[in-house]
C-alpha cells in the first residue's frame, strides 16, 4: 500500500494539537533509586547501596498519556490514584506535561508504584505498591462518569490501557466501549491477559505477537499469513473490530475483516523494547483521532516504534522525533 508521506508529514507537523485523545487504564509511578556498591552489609548478606540519584516517570496508563502529550496530543488520563505521596508526584507530572488529570478517581487503595533500585547497570530489586483487586462499586461509577463527562467534551479517541491492575473489569470495560459506540468515538485497546472477552465491542486491539499468540489453539510464526490468520481468529472469536499486531523485528500487521496491511520495520539494532506497545497505541491513537486512515496511522505508529527500540529503557517519543523519523523515509 502506498502512504501519502506529505499528508502525514503535514499531519504531525501542524494537526497533533488538535486531536483529543483520552486514556483509561492502570495508572503507575515508576520510582528508581541509582547507587554504587561497594560492600556486603554486615547485618546480611546484601550489598549496600549508597543512593546518589532519584528519578520518579509516569508508568504503565500514564505513559501512554506521556506519548501522547509529548506527540503534541491535548490529552486526559482516567484512573485511580491514592490519597498519598505517589498520586501528587503523579498530579505534579501531568500538570507539568499539559496532561489534563480531569478523569482522575482518589480512592483508599494506594498509588500503584513500582520502585527500582539500581546498583551500577544493573538492577538489584524492585519494590511494588499496589492493590490488584478488580474496582468495582462506587469507586468504578465515579470512574465511568469521567468517561462520559470527558466525552460529552469532544473527545475523538479513547484507549483502554490494561496492565492488569485492576481499572480495566469486564463491567468496566463494557462500559467505556458502550460509551464509545454512544458517542461514535473508536475504542482502542492494549490487552492483557487471555480473557479478551471483556474487550468484546471494541474497535481495535494493540497486542504483540506473544499476547496474540496466548489466545491461539496453536502459536503463529512471525510471518505475514500465520499473523493475519491468528488475527483474524481472534477477532471473530472476541467479536472485536480490527488488530494492530506489533511483530518486533517483522514491523506490524492491521488486520480488518476484508484487508490486510503489513508494514515491515527498517533493520536497526534495537536496544530495549520496553515501552513500544504504549508508543504504538498512542500513535495510532492520535491518527485515528486526527481524521487519518488505519493504515497511515499504523505506518507512524510502526515508525515512532521505530525510534524506541532503539533507545534504553521506557521511552516516549516527541513529535519532533516522528516528524524526523517520516522525513528519513523519503
């Protein structure tokens, strides 16, 4: 299929303001601790680590709001957060990128947090705060109806982020997709877990190979028909719309009911994947949410993806680095 680089071009260089993008899901603080170790601690047998610098990033559903804010997306994220130390460092983080915090939900239970203490390069243990039970109840209800506040005010596009912490429940679920259909606003989710059933409804589904794979009978192989087949299984069996599937180093596949569109990546050495499924929803988010076609808006995700494998650690990509990305293609 051929792209119209200049529309593209265009699009991420003077329409990603303008789109309203709203991401539901489970939001994290990721906290790291950098030291050096130099001794056993005589108490037991642990190395000590003499701290020298802190960092605190948006995780999990808020890194994909990060994504989206830095690709010039005005931006609302939906969720629960504690009543502690974490949920303001999370407030202060989205006021500091121009992330609306309109959708946010303060409950009893504490801020998901995962602590990192890194001692030289490497990683010597991670810390997690979290309660992981399904919300339900009055704290799901005040949580639907930010949904539907949000899209009464002109939201174009809402992602369903789920790293299984408990936001996205099949009642849950149901809901913001019923609101989506209301409203005639796409539903794009990042899955989690095998139980896609309580994704049924929804316009389109993110998942990498692996994710695709866990719902199969038999595993594809990372070729293009293998891939488009699972797809296509998969959605009939989940009654879900279209698929982004990423396939790592082979790019990634939209797969609809009648196409297929596979988008191969350049070879690079790739570094670190973390964070590239949030980077392709975002993306592809804001395409759709700018008036794109599926297929341009999977190219850009493809490319910004593109970008953070071959960068360390969890990294969100800025607008100025897609539009150099598109550039370089030409």
């Amino acid at each position: 299929m051929r792209f119209s680089y200049k529309k593209m071009k265009d699009f991420v260089r003077e329409k990603t303001q303008d789109c309203r993008v709203l991401v539901v899901g489970d939001i994290m603080l990721d906290k790291y601790f950098y030291g050096e170790v130099s001794r056993i601690s005589p108490e037991a047998p642990v190395p000590i680590t003499r701290v020298v610098k802190t960092k605190e990033t948006l995780g999990g559903a808020a890194n994909v709001a990060h994504n989206l804010a830095l690709l010039g997306c005005r931006t609302i994220v939906a969720g629960f957060i504690g009543n502690d130390y974490h949920g303001e460092s999370l407030r202060t983080q989205f006021k500091e990128r121009g992330i609306s915090n309109d959708g946010l939900v303060e409950t009893a239970a504490p801020t998901t947090t995962k602590i990192r203490v890194i001692g030289g390069h490497q990683q010597m243990m991670r810390l997690d705060f979290e309660e992981t039970k399904p919300v339900t109840g009055g704290d799901a209800e005040r949580l639907i109806k930010k949904v539907r506040e949000c899209l009464e005010n002109g939201t174009q596009t809402v992602i369903l982020s789920d790293y299984g912490k408990g936001v996205c429940t099949r009642e849950t679920c149901a809901e913001v997709i019923k609101l989506g259909k209301e409203y005639g606003v796409p539903v794009i989710v990042d899955p989690k877990g095998t139980d896609w059933g309580r994704y049924r409804g929804a316009d389109y589904i993110t998942p990498n190979l692996k994710e695709l794979n866990e719902v199969q009978k038999e595993p594809a192989a990372n070729e293009d028909e293998a891939v488009a087949k699972a797809a296509r299984y998969a959605l009939r069996r989940f009654h879900i719309g279209s698929m982004v599937a990423t396939r790592s180093e082979c790019g990634l596949s939209l797969v609809r009911p009648r196409s297929t569109v596979h988008i191969p990546t350049k070879a690079q050495e790739v570094f670190d994947v973390s964070g590239a499924g949030d980077t392709v929803i975002a993306t592809f988010a804001m395409a759709l949410a700018g008036g794109l076609e599926p297929a341009a808006g999977a190219y850009l995700a493809n490319l910004a993806a593109g970008v953070v494998v071959g960068k360390l650690g969890t990294y969100a990509v800025s607008r100025e680095e897609l539009l150099n990305a598109l550039q370089a293609e030409r």
